[in-house]
C-alpha cells in the first residue's frame, strides 16, 4: 500500500510500544525520508536470536521514493539496524561527525563502506528534497553530537526530538539549543514526534556533572584497582573516568571490543581528551601497583559475553578482581537486564570487591539522558504543536507522555498511540488514524538475516522446555512392514528403560494397526500417526511434549 497522494503520512516500523530498534518515516508524494534504523536485543523467549531489526518491506516495495536515511545519533537502537537495511536498500545516510564514525565502524564489519554514500551534517545544515526540506537542531542526550529534526512539508512542520533531556550543566557543553527550538515552535509545528523513555518520572533528569564529582570522589577512595563499567557510546561518562583517574595518577585501561572501539573513534574526531602515556595495554595491568590502575570496561548491562562479566567469573584471561578492588556501575540496567546485573554483582562482592551499584541516580554514578516529565514539558512547550505522537517507549510510557501533552495545552484527541506500522495520515492540516501498513520484526540469527520464523521459533521454545524424542524404523518399501526396530534416541527428555519399552511397544502396535486398515499407507502418513499415538501416552505418563521426530529408512 502506498501512500494517498497529496497526503503526508507518518508511521514507524520500530519504536513505537516498545524500547529499541527505533526506525521512523515522513512520506509525502513521491518523498519517503527515514529516521534512524536501530536495533533491539532479544528477551530469554526468543531461542538462538542475535538482534532484531525493523521490517523492511513497504520501504523495499517502495525504493524508488526514498531520499534518505536521517540518522539522529549513534546509539544502537538507532544505528544498530544499518548494516542490515542497507543489503536491500542502498540510501545515503546523513548522520553526524561522531555518528557517522560509530556507523563506519558498523559498515567496515560487514564490508559495506566502500559502497555507501555517508554524509556529515551538523545542526546548521539543511537538506532539499522534492517535497520536503529539513532542518536541524541541537539536543542534549549521552552521546555526542545529538539532532533534533524538522520536515518542512505542504502540510506543515513536523518535528522529530530525536532523544533528549534539558541539561544545563552538560558535562562535554552540549547544550540543548533551547532558543532555536522556541523559533521552531514560534514558526508553527502541525505534529511532534517525541521521545517517552521517562515519560512515567516526575521532576528533571539530573545533571550529567553530578556524575563526574562522585566517580571523582570514588577513585580518590578507592585502595587498589578500580573497575568501572559503562556505556561504550557515553564519551562525557569516559571523559568523567579519565579526568578522575589523571587526578588520582592512575594509568587506564580499556576492556571489551566495543569499548576500545567507540574510544578510539571519539579521540580521533576529538570527542575525548586523554593525556599521552594514560592508556595501557591489558597485559601491563598486573605490572603495575593496583593503587596505580584503573580498568574501563564494557557489561554494565550484565551482557553475559562481556568484560565485566567475565572478570566477575574469573575468566578473562590475564586479568583478576581481587579483594578489595573497587567495582562500579556507572549506568542503570535497561528494564529486563536486572537478573543480570544482580547476578554479576554477588559474583563481585563473593570475589571480595567493593561494589558502587544502584538503579538510576541512587549510587550517584548514573544519570539517565533521556528526559524525564519536566523536561517532556519543556519540549512540548516550547514546539507548541497541534498534534503529538509519543515514541520510543512502551505503552505506558506512551500514555503519560500524551497526559503530559494535554496538561500543556495539546488538546484532547490531537494525540496518538500508535503501533509499528499504524499510519497517521495528514489532509488539510488535519490529521487520522485510519490505515496501517504491513510490519513485523525481522530476526537475525547468526549471518542468517529474516530466515527465523514463528514456527522455527516455537520448536526451539519446545525443545528448550522439553526435549526432544527420535524414532528410527526401518520398513519395507514394497510392503510398508517393519523391518527392524523401532529405535528411539531422547535429546533433553527424562527417558528410563520401562518407558522405552512401552513407547517401542507402542510404535510397532501403531504400525500394524495402520497395514490392517490399509496396505498402501504413505510414509507421512505412518508419520503422523506415530507422532500423535506416542505423544499422547508421553503426555499422559510424564506430562510432558518433546519433539517427536520419526525417521524411516526405507529399504
């Protein structure tokens, strides 16, 4: 389904009731400009599963249309998806000086960057396209060089906030800039999109440099090594982590591939200051006096391949936590992460360490950079739209933010809810929620990409919770009579000898029944019926349904 013509529509193929893979499009006439394409870390039900990225297939339908991927900042719920989308759809990508060296790195992995079109913005720039121009402007999250943006259209300005929070002691002095926003808002805004992460957290999202005095002050009391564990991608935190280990003469040293990674992008493009001589190799920490030694690692979010992680195990080679050692958390744990994260922290202080942990603010190590209500009132404020569509966020998250909108004057009905794939068309300056197009999740598992199914994924739930049963029959082709056997081989099944034998018993009991009735039974048919008889007597003695897979080797 395309979209009507002389309307402009707006839909999201990621992001919207949920957290993660955010992915967002302006269609008008024969423009189709897309908004970030991240991805999403699977939950323990889906088995095997690497990512999840956004279904593709209206923008693959509809190629011809689109003019480019608009990318608001370099996190991976935003940036994640990019290599994946562009295998199908070769688009130029317009991003940031920082973003696009986080993208580099994704596209040199998958051996795409020679082939795509990169190109650098900042929040001066402007962009023409056929049917809508857009701007730019600056907003405050924790990562570098974040944008906010506005889609000039026929039918009025749409804002897009990208991620934020209204920081006014930032720690790198990336100020939001409010003044530009309030020209925007003044000039007239028809719809806001924007983010709902913290829509549910009364007040204002504290400052970034109340982070900085705390890890300062933590270092200063640390005894031996100390260990910190952050986002990669949060440079002002790794800023903070330098500063306070140059204070106290400590020498660094970075942990974790992405880690090491997203620090060397930041230096090279002079994101991040570290003094000449601080940085060390892993195999020289245990060289030095642990006094002298701080450690920057990855696994904040209890990632159970990460180098925290397995510091806390006591198997990353070369490097020990020993008692003593000062360990922190400098970031909450994403809703779902907690076991995880509680996990490595009783394997930490079971080693002896010292551990600084806490949700949110309450250790002082972590502020979060997505607004919480005040700030959310601020933008809306300030953008003063007609209609808003809360995104990023679950549905409840959703459902504040659009209470937030009203009590700043939005009114009542002017605000949206929608689904992945809901369409919120736009005629004469009114807007409707009338259509959807198709949409799903498209899993990656391994290098195979969109190969997971529903069902693929339902007998990997099944074996995981209750194994799995092979029969072997031998039959003769010309007289479907068994030959030899059956044999049966349990994979993650509770087996013993007397329910082997029954379950034989069962079998060949089945197969005669069937050559009774009829001689010329197909072999799917002879399938089915085992399938169906022995799961039901498994069922009944062991309340339990593995897989039952019959072979039959024909001779």
């Amino acid at each position: 389904m395309s979209t009507i013509d002389n309307t402009l529509s707006i839909f999201g193929l990621g992001g919207l009731n949920e957290i993660g893979k955010n992915m967002y499009a302006i269609e008008c006439s024969n423009d189709i400009v897309i908004i970030d394409c991240g991805n999403k870390f699977p939950d323990e039900s889906l088995l095997g599963i690497d990512l999840i990225i956004p279904d593709i297939t209206y923008l693959v339908e509809n190629e011809e249309k689109i003019r480019a991927l608009i990318v608001t900042h370099g996190h991976e719920d935003h940036i994640g998806g990019i290599p994946f989308f562009l295998k199908k759809l070769n688009v130029p990508i317009y991003a940031t000086r920082f973003t696009l060296g986080l993208i580099e790195l994704k596209l040199k992995e998958h051996k795409l960057l020679r082939e795509t079109e990169l190109i650098e913005i900042d929040a001066n720039s402007h962009l023409k396209f056929d049917n809508i121009s857009v701007n730019f402007f600056k907003v405050t999250h924790s990562i570098p060089d974040c944008l906010g943006i506005v889609f000039h259209t026929p039918e009025g300005n749409i804002v897009h906030t990208g991620d934020f929070k209204f920081d006014l002691t930032p720690a790198n002095n990336e100020h939001s800039d409010i003044h530009k926003m309030a020209e925007i808002g003044k000039e007239g805004v028809l719809l806001l999109l924007s983010e709902s992460t913290n829509a549910e957290r009364p007040g204002s999202t504290p400052s970034e440099q109340m982070v900085g005095e705390h890890v300062e002050e933590a270092f200063m009391k640390a005894e031996r090594k100390v260990i910190l564990s952050t986002f990669a991608s949060n440079i002002s935190r790794v800023q903070q982590v330098v500063d306070a280990a140059e204070k106290t003469n400590r020498k660094l040293a970075l942990l974790g591939r992405s880690m090491v990674n997203v620090v060397a992008v930041a230096m090279e493009r002079g994101y991040l200051t570290v003094p000449e001589g601080m940085l060390i190799e892993q195999d020289q920490i245990n060289e030095m006096a642990p006094e002298k030694v701080a450690i920057l690692c990855t696994g904040s979010q209890g990632e159970p391949m990460a180098a925290l992680a397995r510091l806390s195990t006591g198997n990353f080679r070369g490097v020990e936590i020993l008692p003593e050692d000062t360990v922190i958390f400098a970031a909450g744990p994403i809703p779902g992460n907690e076991r995880n994260v509680t996990r490595i922290v009783d394997n930490l202080f079971t080693l002896g360490a010292k551990v600084i942990y806490g949700t949110g603010s309450s250790s002082g190590m972590h502020v979060s950079g997505h607004g919480y209500q005040e700030d959310l009132k601020l933008m809306l404020t300030l953008m003063k739209p007609k209609y808003v569509i809360p995104i990023h966020g679950e549905y409840r998250m959703l459902h504040h933010h659009c209470l937030l909108a009203e009590s700043v004057g939005v009114k009542q009905g002017n605000t949206f809810i929608i689904n992945n794939g809901d369409v919120v068309d736009i005629v004469n300056s009114v807007a409707q929620q009338i259509r959807t197009i198709p949409v799903g999740n498209t899993y990656v598992d391994g290098i195979g990409v969109g190969d997971v199914g529903d069902f693929v994924l339902r007998d990997r739930k099944q074996l995981s919770e209750d194994g799995m049963l092979v029969i072997v029959l031998t039959m003769s082709k010309a007289e479907r009579k068994l030959v030899s056997g059956p044999d049966t081989i349990s994979r993650g099944f509770v087996y013993d000898e007397e329910l082997r034998r029954n379950v034989n018993r069962l079998i060949t009991k089945t197969i005669n029944e069937l050559q009774e009735a009829n001689k010329n039974n197909q072999w799917k048919v002879i399938k089915q019926h085992i399938k169906k008889s022995i799961g039901q007597y498994l069922y009944k003695h062991t309340k339990s349904k593995p897989m039952i897979v019959p072979i039959i080797i024909e001779i």
